[in-house]
C-alpha cells in the first residue's frame, strides 16, 4: 500500500518568511526597545518599523514552558493564529510573542482569541510607537558606525 497524499485548494501553506522575524538583531530590538502587552496565557513585545511594510511575527519559547513537543505545538498555533487573522496586527509593527501558559496549548481558537482582545490595543498604540520611532535618533535600523582607535 503507497502512502496518499491529499492536497486541500485554499488552505494555507505557512507564514512566509517576508512575515517572519528572522534576525537575533531583531529580536533583540524588539524585546529591549519595544512595548509590552500581558495577556493570561501570551506575553506580546510590539515595536514600530520605519516602514509600511505587513507585520511581521517573531516567537520565542524557553525550556521552561516544558518539553520540545509543547514548545513546538505553541510555535505552530500562534503561527497560525497570525496567519488567518492578518487584520489584527497593523503594518509597519514587528510582533514577538512568548507564550506564558500551557493554556496556549488548548487550541487555535484560544490562542485566536487572545490576539483579538489585544488587537484593539495594538491598533491604538500603533501611531504613537511609529511617532517615538521617527522621534528616536536611531529610527533606521543599521548598525553603529565602527570606532576609530587611536
């Protein structure tokens, strides 16, 4: 017996890597410059781009929230979340998200759930995060001129 492959039209293929935060650089910025927002079972970290770009998703999971298969399972279900609930996140922000509780674990319609009630927050606090990034001497991201030694 061959093994069947069944392929769904529609549905969708994972969050593209133009959607993604990638860079440890990035993350760093994001988590040391940005805003926070507590939720029961979601810690987001949301910091402005000085572009106008779709938001991008960055998640980070500790051993702490238990074994592989859990962190990987949270991974995958806020991936998700992001991915069919564009509209809530505005452009132009980079989102990490840390998962705080095994309640993440319950479903995509949690994890859903609690992007929606902090989607109001995030759009809110767009403006005023893209206003302190154009404010800030270093709103392009690049790296620090090298030092000249004497």
């Amino acid at each position: 017996m061959g093994v069947v492959v069944v392929r769904r039209e529609g549905v969708g293929h994972g969050l593209p890597a133009s959607k993604r935060i990638r860079k440890r650089r990035d993350f760093l910025l994001v988590q040391e410059l940005g805003w926070r927002i507590s939720l029961p079972s979601l810690l987001l970290l949301v910091r402005a781009r000085p572009d106008e770009l779709p938001a991008r998703l960055g998640i980070t999971v500790t051993r702490k929230f238990g074994r592989a298969v859990d962190r990987n399972r949270a991974k995958r279900l806020i991936r998700e979340a992001f991915r069919l609930s564009p509209e809530l996140v505005p452009d132009g922000i980079d989102l990490v998200v840390v998962p705080k509780a095994k309640a993440c674990l319950s479903g995509l319609a949690m994890v859903v759930g609690e992007l929606r009630r902090a989607a109001p927050i995030l759009q809110e606090k767009a403006p005023a995060l893209r206003a302190a990034l154009a404010k800030s001497k270093n709103s392009t991201q690049t790296a620090p001129s090298p030092r000249k030694r004497p």
